[in-house]
C-alpha cells in the first residue's frame, strides 16, 4: 500500500487558508483527515489559545515559539501513523508559519536558524501551498487575535518569503512549494487551483520515504 500524502496549506492571515482546507477535505473525501495548527484543545495547544486571546497573559517570545512547535510534536505519532495507514493529512499551518511568525517578532537571537532548531525531526510536508495576496486586510478585516495587527502581517510576510529562500537551499531537500496569488481571486478559483495541484501531485508522486526537517 502507499503511504498517504502531507499535503500542506500555509499562509498569511485571512487568506482563505481554513475555507480551502475544509474544502479539499471534501474533495479528498474519508481517505483524508485535516490538521489545523496550533491545535488549540492539546495541553500545550490550550497555552496557545490563552496567550493568543488574552493580552494579559505574558509569555517569553522564546517560549511561546518553542510551544508551538512542541505542539507539532504532540500530534506527530498521530500524523505519521495515519500516511502510513494510506490515510491523506491536509495541514492548516505547519513549521513554516512557526518560524516566520516568531522571526518576525525582531527578538535578538530569534532568527531563522534558531526557529528551525526545535522543528528538526518533524515530518517535510509532500506539497505545499503558499497563499499570499495584497489585500488580505481589506478582503476581511483583521480580528482580535494577538498577531491580528496589519503592521505584524506586514513583517510577517516579508518572513515568510525569507523562509522560503532559506529552504530552496539544497541543504534542506525541500520540494514542492508552490506560490498561490488568491488576491481577488474567488472562492472556487483558489479551490480549482488547489484541486489542481493536489490531484496532480498525488497521482504523479509516488515516493513512500519520508522526509524530515
Ligand atoms: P490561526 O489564526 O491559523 O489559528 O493561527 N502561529 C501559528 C505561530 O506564530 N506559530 C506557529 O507555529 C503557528 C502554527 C499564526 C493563530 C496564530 O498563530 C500563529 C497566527
């Protein structure tokens, strides 16, 4: 049997990236199941949620990026064994969204090297999807989430295609990013050019070994 694939969906914020993962899960039907990160009901996902909820409650920067990625680790048992079982993972954010939103934040000594280190050992996703646009603030309006800042997003974005120049380094054997532009564009266009891309990539890519960050 093949194993199943690690389909990622990234991007900045209010992007589309929940309406799309939802909707591949339908297309991909019971042979998928779709992660969202930060998993937010895990013990560790619960710390998250508070400190991205509630203002009041400080954390290290340095903290709160090691506690995303523990949170990744919690689940990883889980997401290995379903591709192995020939079970499909969709993700909703995954380590390139820790790193680039944690480097964004200008701590001394919090840069790209240093985000990827507890990330290590997870799982590469098989194909991921960046979804970027211009008009994301004024597509949906910002909410009220710690990050939820139009200044951040900005600071963000610029992280995020840095991360993406680190990992085309052969060192890292990254493959299968793909850019999607979804400014202005609908619904059901993003989700064409999804289904399009995942489609392909699982009938042309048969590869069973795992990769590891
Ligand atoms: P959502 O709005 O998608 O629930 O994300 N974030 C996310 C990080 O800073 N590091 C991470 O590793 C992950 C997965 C992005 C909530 C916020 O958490 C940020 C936005």
């Amino acid at each position: 049997m093949t194993r199943g694939r690690l389909i990622l969906i990234e991007g900045l914020d209010r992007t589309g990236k929940t309406t799309q993962t939802n909707l591949l899960l339908e297309k991909l039907g019971p042979n998928a199941q779709l992660i969202k990160f930060p998993e937010r009901t895990t013990p560790i996902g619960k710390l998250i949620d508070k400190y991205l909820t509630e203002r009041s409650f400080e954390l290290a920067d340095q903290a709160v990026h090691l506690l995303f990625a523990a949170n990744r680790w919690e689940l990883s048992h889980q997401i290995e064994a379903l591709l192995r079982s020939g079970k499909h993972v969709i993700l909703d954010r995954y380590v390139y969204s820790g790193v680039a939103y944690s480097s964004a934040k200008g701590v001394r000594g919090m840069d790209l090297q240093w985000c990827i280190q507890p990330e290590k050992g997870l799982i590469k996703p098989d194909l991921t999807l960046f979804f970027t646009t211009d008009t994301a603030a004024e597509r949906q309006g910002f909410g009220d989430e710690r990050y939820e800042v139009e200044e951040f997003q900005k600071k963000v974005k610029v992280k995020f295609n840095d991360v993406f120049k680190m990992f085309e380094n052969p060192d890292y054997r990254v493959n299968h990013i793909k850019i999607l532009d979804v400014g202005n564009k609908t619904v059901e266009d993003v989700a064409a050019a999804v289904w399009s891309l995942v489609s392909d990539h699982i009938a042309t890519n048969k590869s069973t070994d795992f990769m590891y960050f």
